[in-house]
C-alpha cells in the first residue's frame, strides 16, 4: 500500500521499494502504528505527505549555499570533520524538511512559510526555522509561535535537537525525506550541469570521449519527485520536563551491560536520565552506559528528543496548530 502512493509520483520501482522498507520501518520502530495500518497509513501518512520537485531542490540547495560557508563544518557533538560539500548538501537537506512543511501549509491552510537565510552565527538560527508567514491575500508577518522544523530520512524514529534549540522554540516539527542517494547526482543531470559543463571539459582534457560521455549519461538516474512525510509535531507547553516520558531495557552480558532507551520525550542528559524513576530501577548504581537506540551511542551532550510515535498528528491538530501559527 505504501507503494501504490509513492508510485502515483515515482516511476523507478527499485527506489519505490526501497523507500516503502524505509518508512515502514521507521514508522514501526518509531511506534507510530499505535492502532491499524490502514488507520496509520490514511489519517497520518497520506494526510501529512507532500511532494517535492526539482524546483523545490534548486531552492533547497541555494539557501544552502547561502548558510555552508559559514557554518562550522563539525558534528554537533563529535569532532569529525565534515567536507564543504557535505555540509552543503546536509544543510541542503533541512530546508527541504522546511520547504515540505511550507507546501504542507499552504496546500491545506493557504498559509505561506519563509525560512531565514541571512547570514549570520549559528546561534541567530536557533530560535525558529520559519521567519514570517503569509495568509492568502495577506502581507508577510512574524509567525506568533517559533517553530523548529528537523528533518530526516524516510527509516528516521526520533525528532532529535541539541539542548539549546528546545530553549527558543515553541514547536517542533519531523519531516522525513524520501530522499535517495542518488538524488543530487540525478539533480546534476537534470539541470545539465554534467552534459553541458562537466562533460564538455572532460572531453576538452582527454578524459573521456563522445561515446563515454553518452554512456556515462544514460547510467545516470533520472531525477524524480521526493517524498516529504511530516510525521507530526510537538507543542513545548503540553510536556511534562526535564523528562514527559521513557522507555528502556539493559542488554549485554553482566560485564558489558547497558542502558538502551528505545523510546521517550524530553530533554535527555545524562543527569536527567539517571534521575528518573525507570532508569533507577533498572540501574540502582548509576554506573551503567546509556544510549539511545540507534541514533546516540553514548549520552554525553543534552539533547531533546521524542520518538516519532510520541508527535501529534492529524486533521484536528493540524487544523488547531495552523490557527496558532
């Protein structure tokens, strides 16, 4: 079923059937099925899908270009390095996340969103991915609530923000992208960026001849329409903090045992964690590792969190969120 939806939109069955494995997992692990599937894939995923085109690519990727150069090019978190071009398209990635909810908006509530892209710190982009908003026949204004947008892959389960984001924002919403990794070489193509400059200079140098440049054309994918799912939304004012909600389990061997938080919503530190009724239960002495199952190996930095199954969806929410915005 999920499937037949993606393919009213994309041709390439392989992608289809790899992102259809995607979702389904994600919104398994992430226990968004709370009920049904069909419940599931009808009043959540269908309601709350959006597509986005070539054009919505080309956006993405210059408000990118805009923010990349001056965004320090490290993990959050980590010490690992990541290259320019990484961080471009990473960066390219969140503002589709943002681009999606703005098309969500506007095709359901004629409400227009626009991003923040002046240059700046790090820090002035904290407080809210939407700048201003725009009713139908109206001027741009603030939006009266901050919203923080977060995007993931399609297999994502948790709405993850570094401690400092969950201070300035009222919402948070969880777009998921059904984006391939083919998808930005395909972009490439789609533009003729690789026929008409990269190709053209590769021949000038030697590099490759008529018939290679063709053949290297044609075993390139065709860009194709990306799936957005925003699978719901956290209004602050309605959690229960430092920590509304846990779910763990200790696994391994007694040498090598473990904390592994498989779901929960709050602002997850260490501290937090280990003061909570659940985990002391299973972890009287304090001293197990703690990780949050899959994405934090061990929890070192504070993070707000909640599973994918934890966000508000639906009609009626959806419809109370856009008369707030």
């Amino acid at each position: 079923m999920i499937a037949d939806i993606l393919a009213e939109n994309m041709t390439d069955r392989k992608s289809v059937k790899t992102l259809s494995q995607q979702l389904l997992r994600g919104a398994d692990e992430g226990l968004e099925i709370s009920s049904t599937f069909s419940k599931w894939l009808q009043e959540r995923f269908r309601h709350q899908l959006t597509w986005l085109d070539k054009d919505d690519y080309s956006r993405a990727l210059v408000r990118a270009l805009w923010l990349a150069p001056v965004f320090a090019a490290t993990d959050f978190g980590r010490s690992r390095q990541r290259d320019m071009g990484q961080v471009w398209t990473d960066t390219a990635r969140g503002f589709l996340g943002e681009i999606a909810l703005s098309k969500f908006l506007t095709g359901r509530y004629g409400i227009e969103a626009k991003p923040d892209t002046s240059r700046g710190k790090l820090e002035e982009f904290l407080p809210t991915d939407i700048a201003k908003v725009r009713t139908e026949g109206g001027r741009w204004r603030k939006s009266r609530i901050k919203i923080s947008v977060k995007t993931t892959k399609f297999n994502g389960r948790w709405l993850d923000l570094p401690g400092a984001q969950f201070e300035h924002s009222n919402v948070f919403v969880l777009v998921k992208i059904g984006i391939l990794r083919q998808h930005f070489l395909a972009f490439l193509k789609a533009i003729s960026f690789l026929k008409d400059k990269l190709f053209v200079s590769a021949r000038n140098l030697g590099e490759i001849s008529k018939k290679d440049a063709v053949k290297l054309w044609n075993e390139i994918p065709e860009f194709e329409s990306i799936p957005a799912y925003i699978a719901g939304f956290l209004d602050k004012s309605t959690l229960t903090l430092p920590i509304d909600m846990i779910k763990a389990k200790t696994v391994g061997r007694e040498d090598k045992k473990r904390i592994v938080i498989s779901q929960g919503v709050g602002l997850f530190s260490e501290e937090n964690v280990r003061q909570h009724p659940e985990i002391r239960g299973l972890d009287p002495s304090g001293r197990l590792p703690i990780e949050i199952e899959p994405i934090i190996d061990s929890l070192t930095e504070t993070h707000f969190l909640a599973h994918s199954g934890a966000l508000q969806y639906g009609k009626d929410r959806w419809d109370a969120l856009a008369r707030l915005i």
